[in-house]
C-alpha cells in the first residue's frame, strides 16, 4: 500500500498542471487584448487631436453669368459650282484645225484668239465670190444702160412696149444679182472669221478638247469658259431653315484647305428637293482668276450665313467642364461647397460660351480649376489676379 502512494501523488500533480496552462494561456491573450484596445484608442484620440478642421480641396476663383450679344450664324455645306460655264465650239466644218493658243487654267479676255483653223480653203471661196460680185456689177452696168435707152425711145415708138418691159426687167435682175453676190461674198467672209476661235467673255478656261490637226464639224466642243471667273456657293439649306435666309445676306465660306471668302446670297433655288428636303441657296464668291485662286469649281466648302446679333448668357470657357459627354457647371454655395449643375451650351465668341439653360444670371460659378472639382468639394474661393499692366518705357 506504502509503495502504490507515490505513484498516485505524480499523477494527481501532473494533472493539475495540464488544467492550469490552458488558463494562464487564455488570462494572457486577454490582458494582450485589453491593451491593445487601451492603445489604439489612445492613438485615436492623438490623431484626432492632430487632424483639427477639414482642409479645402482646391483654391478657386469664381465669376457670375455676364449676358453679351452674340453673332447668329447658320452652318451649311455645299458645292462650289462656276456662276456660268461657257462652252466654245466650231461654227465652221471641215476644216483642219492648225493652232491651239491656250490651255486649261489659262486666263483670257474677251476676243482673244484661242484656236485657229486653215484658211486656205475659205480664202478660195472668197475670191470667187468676190469674182462673181465683180461679174455681177458688169452685167448690172450693161443692163441698166439698156433699160435707160429704151426708156428715150418709149415716146417716138421704136420700141414696142413689151420690148421696153424686157429692157427694164433685165436691170432689175442684175441689180438683184449683185445683192446676190455680196451676200454670197459676206458668207465666205464670215467663214474666214470663224477659222479663228476667239473668247466670248473675259474667263478661265476650264475644259479643253482641241487638238491640232483634227478636222471637227460645226458645234463641235472645242474649250470651256468660266466665265469672268466667278464662281458660287452652292449651299444645300433644309426648308424649316430657309426662310431665316434672304438675299443679300452675307456668308462667310471656308474651303478645305483653310481659305475663307466672304460671298452675298445671289438667288434662293424656288424648288426644294423632295428626297432630301433642303434647297440650294446661291451664294456669288468674289472673283478668281488663275491656277493660285484659293477656291476651285467642284470643291467642296462649308459656310456660314451671318443672321445678326442675339442677346445671350455666357460664362468663360473655363467654366465649362465636359465629362461623359455633357457639360458642367460648378456652382460656390454660401458654404464653401461646390454643387455640380448640368448645363447645355450654345454658340463661342472668343473665350465666352453660351449657356441655352440649366443656370441663372445671378449663380457664382467657378472658374479657375472646375475640370479638377467634384460634387460637394470644399474650396478656398479668392479674387481672379489683376491684368498685367504694361510699363511705360
């Protein structure tokens, strides 16, 4: 019994010992616990104490809407197209073309040779007309002196009366064949005028089919005119925006490459076109001649009517902030904050952009640093700097 007591003793101890650790294990993560909690509301507090009153986001100056008189323009598009196109053809047949004195681009004057026909064949011609003529007036001389003689003997009844009528019809028709031959001669002379293709009007050649040594027929094209260089703005306006235009008004065309001309509404097409629904309105473009004329027939341009003036509500354009497609306006509430208002644009004059609706006269929006702000930001608004002022030397 002695020797078994010992043995019980270890094994009571070494249970107690296992029941223990699991408690001080579990007393020890709860004091770790309770200062870490101690800790990091002590943190807390500092960095509290630390951060003081929120700071403003940005610095900012603001403006109010300023109501200024904008221009009223109407954006078109169209075609530039020659005011008249002259087309220059033969008047003479077979004849051989021997000389061609201008190209395409070239400008010309009114009565400048611009091709030349043989001759040789008109100039025959014209000396047997001439030839006939001179024939003509002969036989007239003749008959006519005979008319006068038998006229003399009418009274002592040498001639019978008949024979007398003869006399006088002779003359007559002489006189008729001589009339006859100068109208004969002046048709040749008119077809030696015609060997020689001369400018109708003052222009720029646009179009050339001459070739020298062919043999045309009468009407044959020869050459294309612009005529007096003019050419015009075709502009293709839709009907619900036509009767804002009336002739006289002014437009300001730009072509492609950058060149700008001021033209007149000449004429407004009476038809509208029923497929598209837009009519023509003919604008003149001031003259230009030569191969460096900034416009050119056949070109496309786009142009602006000029319809006055409007009063309107403008802000500066940096103001505007475009985000996802629309365009914003950041409105300086009594707070401090900033409210983002959705605003819908309109026409540019300089550096002011109109504002069709979404904002009232009396609103402060920001100006400087809007495209940096959000909804409710906080800001620091401060007077715009003064222009600069340039010193006197």
């Amino acid at each position: 019994m002695n020797a078994i007591e010992p043995t019980s003793l270890k094994d009571t101890m070494d249970k107690l010992k296992l029941q223990t650790v699991p408690a001080l294990v579990i007393g020890a993560l709860a004091i770790g616990a309770a200062a870490l909690v101690s800790t990091s509301a002590h943190s807390n507090g500092a960095e509290d104490k630390k951060a003081g009153p929120v700071r403003p986001a940005l610095t900012v100056t603001t403006a109010r809407p300023v109501t200024a008189s904008l221009p009223l323009q109407l954006t078109a598009n169209g075609n530039v197209a020659a005011w008249q196109e002259a087309l220059i053809g033969s008047e003479s047949g077979g004849l051989r073309l021997t000389e061609v004195r201008v190209n395409v681009g070239d400008v010309v004057k009114k009565g400048d040779v611009l091709a030349v026909f043989s001759a040789d064949t008109v100039n025959a011609d014209v000396a047997q007309a001439e030839a006939a003529l001179a024939e003509a007036q002969a036989n007239a001389g003749e008959a006519t002196a005979n008319a006068a003689r038998a006229r003399t003997l009418q009274s002592s009844g040498a001639l019978s009366a008949q024979q007398i009528s003869q006399y006088m019809t002779a003359a007559a028709t002489a006189k008729a064949r001589i009339a006859s031959a100068r109208a004969a001669l002046a048709s040749q002379k008119l077809r030696l005028k015609y060997t020689r293709v001369v400018a109708p009007d003052s222009g720029v050649i646009s179009a050339r089919s001459a070739t020298v040594g062919s043999v045309v027929g009468v009407g044959t094209e020869l050459f294309k005119m612009i005529r007096q260089g003019r050419l015009e703005w075709r502009a293709e306006v839709t009907a619900s925006e036509l009767a804002r235009i009336k002739r006289g008004t002014a437009a300001l065309v730009t072509a492609p490459n950058g060149s700008a001309l001021t033209g007149k509404v000449r004429m407004i097409a009476p038809t509208i076109d029923p497929q598209t629904r837009s009519a023509l309105v003919y604008v003149d473009l001031p003259p230009s001649l030569g191969a460096s004329a900034p416009f050119k027939q056949g070109m496309f341009a786009t142009g602006q009517f000029e319809l006055g003036t409007s009063q309107a509500l403008t802000v500066p354009q940096q103001a505007i902030a475009v985000r996802d497609g629309f365009s914003y306006v950041f409105r300086l509430n009594p707070d401090q904050h900033v409210s983002q208002l959705k605003v819908q644009t309109g026409r540019r004059l300089g550096e002011r952009i109109e504002v069709l609706g979404g904002l009232t006269p009396d609103t402060p929006v920001v100006v400087s640093g809007a495209g940096f702000l959000n909804d409710g930001d906080l800001v620091r608004n401060v007077a715009p700097p003064a222009p600069a002022v340039a010193s006197a030397k």
